[in-house]
C-alpha cells in the first residue's frame, strides 16, 4: 500500500500522550491483579510517604506493589535528589511476574501436554490434573476452584470488583432468587448448539455470548469457564457440537453458585459521598 498524506497524519494523531490518572489506574491493576479502589488508595499512601520521606536516601516498598527509590546527588545544584518510582519487576507480566505469583497462562494458550491439555503459555507449567477436574464432581468444587484460580485470566474474575449495575441487580435478586436465573443463563448461553444451513452443528456465536459487565452470572461464568463452549471444553471436558445434558448443565449451574456465594457477601453499595 503506498504511504498517502492520511496514513502518514493518523500516524501522528496517535503519538504517544501521558496517560490520565485514570488510564493509570486501570493499568496498575491489570498489572497487579489488584481491585482499583486498592490501587488508588495505594497511590495515596505513596505520595504521602514520599512527602515523608524526601528528606533522607533510600528505597521504599508500598504494599509489595510499587518500588519508590531516592537517590541524592549532593554535587548537583539542580536535581540534589530525585524520587524514582517503578513497580515491582514481579509485577510486570510475564514468566518473571505473573507465573512466579502462581498466576499462569492457560487461558488461550498456545501450548499443551501430551493429551492435548493447556500448559501454561508463559512458563510451561502442567499441574492440573484434568482428569479430575473432567469428572465433574461437585464435591470436589473446592479443587476445581483453586484450579481456575491458578489461571490469570479466571483469577481475575475471582477477585475484580463487581461493575455497578451488577451490585445493584446482584442485591436486587439476592442469593435465593439467583439459582433459576443463573440456570436458565446457562441453557440460553451456552446450552445449546444450532445447526447451521451448510450441515454443521456449533453453538451459536462461541466465545461471543457472555458480556464483560453488568450480571454477577456473567462475571462468574468467566471466572469459573462456563462462558462459552470453547472454556468449558477445555476446563470441564464437555465437547464442543452439541447440547449440555441435564446433569452437565446441573454440576455448571452449581458452579456459578458456588462463585455468586463467594462474591456476593462481598458485594455492598457503599455510601456516597456528602456533597460539600
Ligand atoms: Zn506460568
Ligand atoms: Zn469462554
């Protein structure tokens, strides 16, 4: 394609800018696995601890997230000492972050074992037993959950604060309300395949079918893979082209629960601000 005066344009419309505290935020927790709120709260105490501490050398560590070093150059008029602020080399993603913090990458990984399972993509770690999680025992949710906990991308929704609109719809329903809910969430998602006008089965719009905000039950489905077909192959061994059975759709349903009973105590509105 030869270079014409718009490309060259749109190139320099998209210069790197600082970005706003926002967009900061927003990166320091993907980086740090952390909730928002937490992460602003640890900005805070930074900047009050480097007022406090700018009189003397040294490096200060605030809540195993951020890196503050201050270094003195009596020699210099102008910069006598200057405050260097980084995050935490484990933080950074990949093998030497994210892996080392038991955060692995089997979500869309691009590698696997033997009998096809993923492996961790960024350090090849293979300890699930998928066997055991293949079986579907709702008795042994607990192994299954500190497996899906062990992944990155389901970790995250584990631990993520709930949007807004979900707090409310989730206290809305309440946790007695929410099983037939979640239930026909699961068969209208992801329990059935169509057939479509070439002879193939599939189900419809894999991978596309569960939204990112707004219901407790669609941050549980990715937290526990029971988002699309594609997850629950991999995670729960059902096959991809045709319907959940009845008992299928019962042990996913119980899971999702089992995430909304540990979210949902967390779940709070907090008091707004008084207007000054
Ligand atoms: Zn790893
Ligand atoms: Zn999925």
């Amino acid at each position: 394609m030869p270079i014409t005066k718009e490309r060259i344009v749109a190139k320099h419309t998209v210069a790197p800018k600082p970005p706003t505290k926002t967009e900061l935020l927003n990166k320091l927790a993907a980086v740090s696995g952390m909730p928002r709120k937490q992460v602003a709260s640890v900005l805070d105490t930074l900047a009050a601890q480097i007022k406090r501490t700018l009189d003397t050398s040294g490096m200060i560590t605030v809540f195993g997230l951020l890196k503050i070093e201050k270094k003195i150059v009596p020699a210099c008029p102008t910069w006598p000492a200057y405050v260097k602020v980084s995050v935490l080399p484990e933080l950074l993603p990949g093998p030497d972050g994210y892996c080392r913090r038991g955060l692995h990458t089997y979500h869309e990984s691009p590698a696997g074992n033997d009998q096809g399972h993923p492996i961790c993509g960024a350090c090849g770690r293979d300890e699930i037993d998928w066997e055991r999680l293949h079986a579907r025992n709702i008795a042994d949710a607990d192994y299954t959950i500190r497996q899906l906990n062990t992944d990155r991308f389901r970790h995250k929704w584990w631990s993520k604060d709930l949007d807004a609109v979900a707090v409310r719809n989730a206290l809305r329903k309440g946790s007695s309300g929410i099983k037939d809910t979640v239930r026909k969430r699961v068969v209208a998602s992801v329990g059935r395949v169509s057939r479509m006008d070439n002879g193939m089965v599939k189900p419809f719009r894999d991978g596309a079918q569960t939204p990112f905000h707004g219901n407790i039950i669609f941050y549980g489905q990715h937290a526990t893979a029971t988002c699309c077909r594609k997850c629950i192959e991999v995670w729960h061994g059902i096959p991809w082209g045709r319907d959940l059975t009845q008992q299928e759709t019962d042990y996913l349903v119980e899971l999702l629960m089992a995430y909304i009973a540990f979210k949902l105590p967390k779940v709070r509105i907090l008091p707004s601000k008084p207007e000054k």
